[in-house]
C-alpha cells in the first residue's frame, strides 16, 4: 500500500502516489541543463554528504533536472517532482522552481530508509509570493556564520525573503563607509539589560556590527538560496544609535538633550530633526546600503516615532509651518514621502511598518501590517502593496505556551502557540479581487530584544516558522493541522541532525 503521509513542509499542492520506489546509489547519475548548473552542484555536494545509510542500492539510477516552458502555468516558483523506479526528474519553468524541487526531495530523503523514496508525483507552486522571516540585530548581534545557518533554514522551506533588521536605539549595525562613526560609535552600548531581569544592567559593554564586505558575502548566500535580502534602516524613530554618532541629526534645541546608544529596551524619544542636513545624511546611507542589496524593497521601519520631541524642537516646528503641514503626524509622511523619492532614484521600493500610514501614505510605497488589521484593508483601499506580519499570529518574540502553566525562558510576553501561527491567513476576508492581488505575502518577526543568543533565536524560530511555511506556501483546502503535527515530527529529527537548538511541542 503507497503512504498516504509525506514527511515535507510545507505540504506541497497536488501529489499522486504510484507503486514501486526509488533507491538511492552509489551510482546515482546526475545530469541537467547548463542553466541549471548551480542546481546541479548544490544537489551533488548534497549527495556527497548524504550518510551511508541513505545510500543503499547499487544499481545505477539517474537524476534529471531540466526547465520546461509547458511548466510556466505555475509560475517561476513551481515545480513537478516525478518519482519513478531508477529515475527521478524534478522540473520547473526557472531555476527557482527546479531549486525548491530539491528541498522537497532533500526532505523525502532524509526521512526515507536507506534512501527508498516512495514512487509518486508531485506538481507544486507557493500560495503567496512573499514568505519571509525577519530577524532583529539591532538589539542582539548573532554573526556571519549563524545568519548563513538561518538562510539555509528558511531555503530548506521554500521561505524566499530574509528581511534584515539592522539598525536600532540599541545599536547600528551595517557599516557605511562615509559616515565612519555609526559603527566606531553606534554600534557600541554601555551595558544591556539582565537576562531575567529587563530593568537592571549587567554592566557589560556590548557591540557588533557587519563590514560592507560581510554584507555582500551574506547576500550572494541568500541569492545563490533564491532567498531577497531585504535591508530594513530605520527611521524617523529608532534612531539614537545613530544621533548618538552623530548628535547634530537629532532634535538639539530641545531641552535635556543628551544621545546616547540607548542600553535598556521599550521605545525611546530620539528622532531624527527634519532638516536638510538629516536628509542627505540618509540619502548618503541610502546610496551605499542600495549598492548593497541588489533587492527590489527597502524597508524603512517608521514605527514607534514618538512625536514628543518635534513638538518641543523649534526646529521641527518651523519646518511644519514652512512646509504646510498640519501636524507632526504630517510632518511624519512628508518625512516618509522625501525618502520615497530618494528610493525612486534608485529604483528602489519603499516599504515600512504600518505607522507610515500617519499623516498619508503614497499609493506607490508599500507597508508591513503589524498592528490592528484595519491598517491593512485601509493600506489596499489607498492602493498600496502590503505584507502582513500581525504580531497576533507572527511575532515569534512571543511566548509558546503558558508562562504561568510552564517556565519557559524569558520572552517579551504575548502567547502565541504554534496551532494558532498555523491557522493564521493572510488573505483578509471581504477584500476585492484587486486588492487580494497587492498582498503580496507574510512573514514572521524574530524580535530580539529577549534573544539573548543564537539558541534562543532558534528556539524562538523553531518550529513556529514551520508552520507560517506551511500558511504561505499550502493552499488552505490543503491543510490540515493534525496532518502538519504528524509530518512536524520527522522535521524535528532533521533539526536534531541539523543541530538546530528548536522547541519540542510535543
């Protein structure tokens, strides 16, 4: 009898079990298109690593990779993995295709025994377009080599953008080249708060931050993984790491002023001052981040910008009755608007969290739901592109169960489980056919004020983005939770060989 259950996530669209299976061997052929060269090797280096366990006939068999116009109904992302005793093809319209056909089969493989994968066929394309994961190193630096660890992570679930959050009040951490001292001062504190205990200092300096050169290493990574880089410098909040650098960016007429790398978490008063000068420090930044990520977005934060500051800097004032603007809620999107226009010069797309929206949006810009949904249907009337990231189904800075019921390591609060990461749909009820169309996808938050190391990082990730994997990529009429549990459970036993310091919801 064929299985019913095939151990791979996210669950891919169509599958058709037939008889018979295929064996893994020594003599394994591998063989593809010149284009597909990269795919070729990726998958041999893999074999070549394969344990001797999953390596158990010694009859030769064949692997074709190959593009095939006919494929291009599902898109450049889709795939056909045909299973047949001795041969296997996995095939797509484009590279990408042909790439997340072997993560599937990676995944069959390693659940396999002795390297018997079942005979089937399975035709598969991803829901939504965007399928991210966004990780926080403004607050805890986590490194070159792990950032790669996290990157084949989200490749190996077909996840295809890493939305890099690099700048905070707690630390800059991408070096630019002109403005030297965001990183000799900016990405430096005094202390950071205590592991247990978020009010109190351990007196311990802390920094990090990723030379341009560190940079493009990280990005070819992901690009060779299908996988956009997406640079998010926050602005106008945010901000005191790098008004600290340089104090003259900041709001210095009003009272008490005094920048500093901020060394406790929470959302802290130190904005950037509306001024000429403030402008084309971060035209600068833009144009050397942008000869960095060769990606379409440019995330620009704009969330938590308390106001306080330019309604006590004369400065700021001024510039609101010069410009026009009504309030500094104005001021905001006239702030948001000007970076949009340096953006379009580098054909960029400004995207930011859905406090952009204050004071008017720009039906061009697109936006990150990360409040209530309303900002997301009011974002689609306006025209705009959105990604939803709810911090009620995807901030994975939350915590996994109970805190009262069970102890578990400190987590900013909130309690989001993995069934309910699971049930999440993007898609809002009641929209048109139109605006469907400019939701572009979701993604899950990795927030890192409570990550205190890259083991905390996993075990924040994992398996909660299994499951957003599975909400992005599966059509809904084709989940099923109690199937996604049974399947979770051959993943985690990859994580254990991964090394992967994950959850266990069970």
């Amino acid at each position: 009898m064929a299985p019913q259950i095939l151990n791979v996530i996210p669950k891919p669209q169509k599958i058709e079990f037939a008889e018979g299976e295929f064996v893994l061997s020594g003599k394994t052929a591998v063989s593809a298109c010149k284009e597909l060269s990269s795919a070729k090797k990726f998958l041999q280096e893999y074999l070549e690593h394969c344990t001797p366990q999953k390596i158990s006939g010694d009859r030769k068999c064949e692997i074709t990779l190959g593009l095939e116009k006919s494929l291009e109904n599902l898109g450049e992302e889709g795939y056909v993995l045909d299973i047949q005793p001795g041969k296997m093809t996995i095939a797509s319209s484009s590279p990408k295709g042909v790439f997340y056909g072997l993560q599937t089969f990676r995944q069959l493989l390693f659940s396999s025994e002795k390297g018997k994968i079942p005979c089937l066929k399975i035709e598969d394309s991803p829901r939504l377009g965007w399928r991210g994961m966004m990780l926080d190193e403004g607050r805890h630096f986590f490194g070159k080599e792990f950032v790669k660890k996290f990157i084949d992570m989200l490749a190996l679930y077909k996840m295809n953008s890493f939305h890099w959050h690099l700048t905070e009040d707690q630390g800059w951490r991408i070096e630019i080249k002109k403005y030297p001292k965001l990183t000799s001062v900016g990405s430096k504190r005094a202390e950071s708060p205590i592991e247990g205990n978020r009010n109190a200092g351990d007196d311990k300096p802390y920094e990090g931050f990723y030379t341009q050169d560190d940079i493009r290493e990280i990005v070819k990574y992901a690009g060779d993984r299908f996988i956009n880089v997406v640079p998010e410098i926050e602005m106008p909040g945010h901000a005191a790491a790098a008004i600290a650098s340089y104090p003259e960016l900041g709001n210095s007429d009003i009272m008490d002023y005094k920048p500093e790398v901020k060394t406790r978490w929470g959302v802290h008063y130190y904005t950037f001052s509306p001024t000429e000068k403030t402008f084309k420090f971060l035209e600068d930044v833009i144009e050397e981040v942008v000869a960095l990520f060769p990606g379409r977005y440019f995330h620009i934060g704009g969330d938590e910008a308390p106001k306080d500051q330019w309604k006590n800097s004369p400065t700021a004032q001024r510039f609101i009755l010069d410009n026009g603007l009504k309030d500094e809620h104005e001021l905001q999107s006239y702030f948001i608007k000007r970076i949009e226009t340096i953006l379009k010069k580098h054909n960029r797309v400004l995207i930011g969290w859905d406090e952009i929206q204050e004071g008017g949006l720009s039906p061009t810009a697109a936006m990150m739901v990360w409040r209530d949904w309303k900002w997301a249907s009011m974002a689609l009337k306006n025209g705009n592109c959105i990604v939803m990231a709810p911090n009620s189904h995807t901030y994975f800075d939350h915590y996994q169960e109970d805190p009262k019921e069970h102890k578990e390591p400190e987590a900013i609060g909130g309690l989001l489980p993995i069934d309910k990461v699971y049930l999440f749909n993007p898609v809002i009820e009641g929209i048109t056919p139109e605006e469907e169309k400019r939701i572009l996808g979701a993604q899950g938050q990795l927030w890192s004020e409570y990550l205190f190391n890259t083991d905390k990082v996993e075990f924040m990730a994992f398996p909660r983005m299994f499951a957003l994997a599975e909400v992005v990529w599966t059509n809904p009429e084709n989940k099923n939770y109690g199937d996604f549990m049974t399947r979770l459970k051959t993943t985690l036993a990859l994580l254990d060989h991964m090394k992967v310091k994950y959850r266990n919801p069970f």
